[in-house]
DNA sequence: CCTTATACATCGTTATACGATGTATGGTCA
DNA sequence: TGACCATACATCGTATAACGATGTATAAGG
C-alpha cells in the first residue's frame, strides 16, 4: 500500500460491508475488486482479508455460501445479511462523522 | 468517542503532529485542545496520549522541554523538530490518498 | 509435465488504543 | 484548615487488528 497503513485499521470491515452490499462476492474476488476500484491502491492480503471475512460471518453480518463457479472450482460466496446492511450504515455514519472531524483540524490554517 | 474507535487507530500521531505545528502545547492541553475543536467528537485519554506522544518523541519528530506554566506548574510542552515537520507533511498526504480512495468505493451507487 | 494464477485457510508477530491505576499539585469553598 | 476536585504526568496489562509467512489444493496454459 502506497500510504501509512495503520490508516486503515477500522476500516477494512466497512470497506468490505460496503463491497458485499452491491453483490455476492468470493474472497479472492474481493481482493481484485477493491484494487480495481482503488486503482492499486488497496491491495488486501489473504492474511487480511480471510480472518475479516470469517469475523463478520461470525457476528452476524455476513452469510457465506459455496458454490461452484463457471471455471469449475468451489468458491465461497460471501453476501450481506440484514445485520450487516445495518452495520453498513452505521459504518458509513462513523466514517463520514470521522473524517470530517479530522479534516476539521487538519485544514486549519497553518500560524 | 461517538464512533467506531477503531478508526482512530493510525490517525492519532497524524492529529498530534498536525495540532502541534501551530504552537507548542503540553499534554493535558492537547486533549483539551482536541476536545474543543472537535466538539467532543475526540476524547483522546491519557492512557493514549502520553505513550504516544513519547513514541513521537523518541522517532525524532517531538522536542519536549519541562516549563513554569501561569499555574506555577511544572508542564511538558512538545512542539516539532524539523522532522516532525516532514512528517507531518508525509502523514497529510497519505491521510487524503486514503480517505479520497475510500469514498471512491463508498459513494459508489448501491445496486 | 511443470509453472502460474487462483482460492481458501491459519499461525505468530507486531503495534495500537485505552481502561485502570498511581502519584502529585494547586485552587476553591465550606 | 481540611476536604475535594481539576489538573497533569506516567505506566502497565489487555484486547484486538493487520499481515507476513506458510500450507494446501485445483485449474489453466505452454
């Protein structure tokens, strides 16, 4: 990551609450899909990614599912439950409340 | 803190930097200091300020220096050495690459 | 057949935030 | 004067998070 990574503790749970909310995804695809989006800039390890999937799943927010995918191989499919839309929202409060909040003292003009 | 104190994590050497480049300041009037500007958003507790000031300190990026205050106290001001300065520049930097990759995945359009 | 990308998983390390706790001082007010 | 409170610094132990390392297995492709 191109940035001090200590920045995202707090925010991996949401960033992946918020990916889920608009489809199914698997692990691995989830991992290809925030460095899309981000432009390189989020790139998940497994050693990240997994034990966070498996924390929200088991408090409540996600359900997990296997299927097999078209190339044949069983994939886990993990999607939102009501529980974790909810938790999506409050997520999404907390960060806009946060960073306006530190964005507040930081814009301050310089003495 | 009225959110997900998580968050916090990587953004308080950040805020401590970035308060500290405007005046020299002591502990409790940093968590103070904090406080007002933030509304009470933040509630930094001395249990965090202190170990973090002093690991700031001991990276090079605090001078600190015992003072009479007003009180007639003993107080510990910290203000920034150079270092300090060029991290705190590094720190803003890395503060807005993040948050601006963030909300490019958050505002996406739910499905 | 061998390598690479995919795909899931766990373990151990490191670092952080912070609640709890301890100590000391100065001001306020009954 | 004595009790109490806010101020002011500090450290220790706990909980938790991110993640590097590592392991396993399968499908694709040269």
């Amino acid at each position: 990551m191109p940035f001090n990574r200590e920045l995202l503790k707090g925010s991996i749970a949401l960033l992946l609450l918020r990916l889920l909310s608009e489809r199914d995804m698997y692990g691995y695809e989830i991992i290809q899909e925030a460095a899309r989006r981000s432009e390189d800039v989020f790139e998940f390890k497994e050693g990240t990614l997994y034990p966070a999937l498996h924390q929200l799943h088991k408090r409540g927010y996600l359900r997990s599912e296997w299927r097999l995918g078209a190339s044949g191989k069983q994939r886990k499919y993990y999607g939102l439950t009501a529980a974790g839309r909810k938790q999506a929202q409050r997520g999404e409060r907390d960060w806009h409340l946060f960073t306006q909040t530190v964005n507040a003292i930081l814009t301050r003009t310089k003495t």
